[in-house]
C-alpha cells in the first residue's frame, strides 16, 4: 500500500490528488485545486503553494510526491513562473521528508489515455473511470490526479523489472 500526491502546479491555480495504490487497485483518497489570488505578487503566491502543499502533506501524510514538469507554455515568462510554482511545491514536499518523481505531461497522458497528445476531457474521463468516481473531477484536480496515477504505474513497472529474474524471448520472466 503507498498513497501518492499528485500535483499539477500553477501560480494561479494547483491541482492536488491523493490516490491510494492497494496492490493493482486505485483507491482516490481526495482532490482539488489550491486557488491563488491573481492579485497577489508572485512570491506571496508562491507561500499559498508552498503552505497550501505542506497542510495537504501533513494532513494525509502520503509516501511520495509526484509533480508535472515544465513544459515551453505560452510564454518564457508564463513557463518561468510555472517552474516557480513547481519549485515551491516540490519544496513543500521534500520539508516533509517525502520523495518527489516529476513526469512531463505527455508521459502523463500516454500513462492514463495511450496516446501523448491526449485532451483534458479524456484525461478526466480515464481519472473518473480508473478511480471509480461518481463524477469526472474539476482540470486541474484531474490533472493531479492523473500525476498519481502515472507515477504508482510507473512505480508498479520499476518494482516488476527488479523483481524480475531475467528475460526470455524479449519478455519478463
């Protein structure tokens, strides 16, 4: 059993999940999105991330953080001050001694829908579908949520590969 952060950072807007891993199974434990006042100058956005991340932490005590990585956005500027708010969940996350594994969107998306340039719709349907929600989840909550999700994957293929005893025929034996 390991339960996973998943954190989908923005300086006006970051998503968090909590996803549970019991063997192959996907329990959602919560989610949601940390709003952060526009009007507020980046490094008091950047203290709402951080604090925001480490009351998250602190109260559902998850093993491991995973983070979306940077991505050339829109702008320098705007992928500047995402890889700020990114840094300060990271830091959130590693002040309460938790593990952080960082995967690029496009890994994310192929983890959870099979293909890299998948939407935001199908990557709320897969989250609703795989965690067995009631209802699809707000973007960036879904998007968190599908950073767990990717990394107890990717987790769960780097566990099988060591325990591997060697290959035959190109598979895992």
């Amino acid at each position: 059993m390991v339960m996973i952060l998943g954190i989908d950072p923005g300086s006006r807007r970051t998503g968090f999940g909590i996803v549970n891993a019991v063997g192959n199974n996907l329990e959602y434990i919560t989610s949601g999105t940390i709003h952060i006042d526009p009007e507020l100058a980046l490094p008091e956005r950047l203290k709402v991330i951080f604090d925001s991340v480490t009351e998250i932490v602190v109260k559902h005590m998850p093993q491991e953080v995973a983070v979306e990585k940077v991505f050339m956005a829109k702008s320098a500027d705007s992928a500047l001050k995402l890889g700020q708010a990114r840094g300060a969940a990271i830091t959130a996350a590693v002040n309460q001694g938790l593990e952080v594994a960082e995967y690029e969107a496009r890994k994310v998306k192929q983890a959870l829908v099979g293909t890299g340039a998948a939407d935001k719709s199908q990557i709320q349907h897969m989250v609703k579908t795989l965690l067995k929600l009631p209802s699809v989840p707000k973007e960036d909550a879904a998007d968190a949520l599908a950073v767990a999700i990717c990394h107890i994957h990717t987790r769960q293929q780097m566990i099988a590969v060591a325990q591997a005893k060697g290959f035959s025929r190109g598979r895992l034996t």
